[in-house]
C-alpha cells in the first residue's frame, strides 16, 4: 500500500508535535536584534492559544523546543481543567534574561507574534517582565499582563501565588489531615515574583517557611523582610524534612533522584512541568507523597489575563482562583475514586472538555 501524508514516518521535532496533539511550532530569527525564539501552539480548540514568553539561556536547540511543547501543552490543560474559553500556547526566547534583553529584541519578537493574526497571545512567564511586555505591545495587540497604566491587569503574580496557595491548603486537607498550615513545615523553592508572594500568604497563617534559590539577591531580599524564615541550600532541596514541597522555579524537578530523597507528605507548588516524566507520577505515589498537579494550582495568572482580555476585574479573578481550592479537593478524590494519580484525573478532566467542545463544533459545522 502506498505512503499517505497520514502514514509517513514523523522525526524529530515534528513526531513529538504529532504525539502530544500540537497544531504549530514557529521558529522566529531576527538577525538585527538577535532574537531566536520559539512558538508553540498546542490547541486552539477552545479559544486563542494564550501562554508566556520564557527568557532562558537554553543548553541546546533540543531542550528548548521541548520546553516549549511542554509549557504549551500545560497551558491547554490549565485552561481547560479553570474552564476558561482559552486555547494553550507557550513560547521561549534563547538567551540569559539579565544580559541579552533589549527593546529591539522585544519589539522583533512583537512582530512574529503579531504574524499569527491572534491565533497566540503573549504574556510575562520567567525571565520577562511588564517592561518587555510594553515592548511587545508596541508591535502587536495580542500581548496581555500589561502595566495597569497601560490598560492591563499588572503582574499576574500575585493571583498565580493565591492559587497555589488555595491548592495546598487543599492539598494538606488530603495529606496533613486538615487545610491549616499554621505550625506546617514548607520549603518554597524558588522565590521570584510568584513564590515571593508565596511565602507571604504562608508567613501570614503561621507556617514555618524554608526557602531556596539559586540566585542570592532573592533569598536576601526576602530575609529583610522575614527573618524568621529558614534558608536551604540547593543541593540539599530534595532531601529537606519539611511537610510540604512546593517548586516555585523551573520544572522537572520532581524526577527518579530527587524523589527518591523526598521527605515531605505534600507537593504543592507553582512551577509548570514538576514532572520529569510520566513515571516520576508513580514514583511520587510508590512513596505515598500527595502531589497537586502544577496546571489546576497554579492557573491563577492565567485567570488574572484572561479577565484583562475579557474585560473583568482582579476582584472577579481572585474570587475565580478561589475555586482551585474546591477544584483540587474533587481531583484528590475522582484520583481516589478511579485508583488513578491525582495528574492523570487532572488530565481526564481536561480532555473530557476538549472533547465536548470540539464534537460540539464539529456538529455545528456540519449542519
């Protein structure tokens, strides 16, 4: 039988589009300002593909683009799971956010974005800011985490921290007994903007915060504040004696070592792809340790832009965030229910929308 275009045999980047239900990769170069960047579009079933830019120095091409198709197909999920009419995109920039950053670069990369007619919209995500996003804005309308003076609903932080925070108090009531954290043991790793305001929800209910970062100036700016807390150096994360782990920096870092060292009852955190992979999920359940998928907890950001772009407030975005917590409780127990792991009832969940909104329109077009 002959090959078909269905049938040909897929490598590389393009097999991985294929196996995780991407609908477009987008290599960006820009030769004047340097720019080298990469969109990933994972579905548009539910609306536009919104996600951030991550600014990262990239060890390879290989690593990037997985970053990449991860981060986006995370986005669809978290959307999906907060009912939000929103598709999942995600996009990242080669190069060290403290170095290589500049309004020629930003204003580059507005214009790749702008070419996508609105099918992907931008917003801040690590190693970018609302400056940068005031670049972008220069070049395209489909950039959202705008200043307030521009418009937009500032930094999404603060709302992303409040959802985490509503996923462990969840997350405790399950592993810990009840959703008290006050007297609880919990190492933030990782304390920029979302696990900085983090350990202000948990300092204010009387927990016993640890933190860890790589990057000094952020764990001395938080101990002029707190002095209370405790400072775990990175090597000795993993192995910690605290009840709740909560990743606050880049993913992966829930993988065959580090869980193998785990110590906590709880991992609560708002780093996107906690996950090496897919067998880190049993290895975490082979231990008993509670996990709170990262994309129902931490969606709170997303909530926060998408009610810029709807026209909504920050008061309607916080009372939505609110809800992760009842949102985390019944994944916890469809997970029990169905003797699956609490990311596989999370995904379950998320597909079973997509899937009723794509038959939906499927119907309707055949009309």
């Amino acid at each position: 039988m002959p090959e078909t275009l269905d049938t040909l045999p897929m490598t590389g980047p393009m097999s991985t589009m294929q196996r995780m239900g991407h609908e477009q990769l987008v290599y960006c170069h820009d030769e004047a300002s340097g720019l080298r960047a990469i969109i990933g579009i994972h579905s548009t079933v539910l609306g536009p593909a919104l996600g951030g830019t991550r600014m990262w120095n990239y060890a390879s091409e290989d690593q990037a683009v997985m970053d990449v198709l991860r981060l986006s197909q995370g986005m669809t999920y978290k959307a999906s799971v907060a009912g939000l009419d929103l598709g999942g995109g995600k996009a990242v920039i080669f190069g060290d956010a403290r170095q290589h950053k500049s309004e020629a670069l930003f204003k580059a990369y507005g214009r790749f974005v702008n070419s996508l007619s609105g099918k992907y919209i931008t917003a801040e995500d690590v190693g970018t800011s609302k400056s940068d996003m005031e670049w972008i804005a220069t070049e395209t309308k489909h950039v959202s985490g705008l200043p307030e003076s521009m418009g937009g609903s500032g930094d999404p932080s603060p709302v992303t921290a409040y959802g985490v925070y509503m996923g462990m108090k969840a997350g405790a009531r399950v592993a810990l007994g009840n959703d008290s954290l006050e007297g609880r043991k919990v190492l933030v790793q990782g304390v920029g903007n979302v696990g900085t305001y983090l350990v202000e929800h948990l300092v204010a209910e009387g927990a016993h915060v640890w933190i860890s970062d790589v990057y000094e100036p952020s764990i001395q700016k938080l101990l002029s504040r707190f002095p209370q807390l405790e400072v775990c150096q990175p090597d000795q994360v993993a192995s910690a004696d605290v009840d709740i782990y909560a990743p606050c920096a880049l993913g992966a870092t829930l993988n065959a070592q580090s869980i193998a060292n785990l110590r906590c009852a709880l991992v609560a955190g708002g780093a996107n792809n906690q996950l090496a992979t897919d067998e880190d999920m049993q290895r975490l359940m082979d231990r008993s340790i509670a996990y709170a998928p990262d994309f129902v907890i931490n969606a709170g950001g997303l909530i926060n832009v998408y009610a810029e772009i709807k026209g909504l407030n920050r008061e309607w975005a916080l009372q939505k965030t609110r809800g992760i917590y009842d949102q985390t409780l019944a994944i916890f127990e469809q997970a029990a229910q169905n003797r699956v792991s609490t990311n596989e009832a999370a995904v379950r969940l998320a597909h079973q929308r997509l899937t009723k909104v794509a038959h939906d329109q499927q119907a309707s077009s055949s009309r």
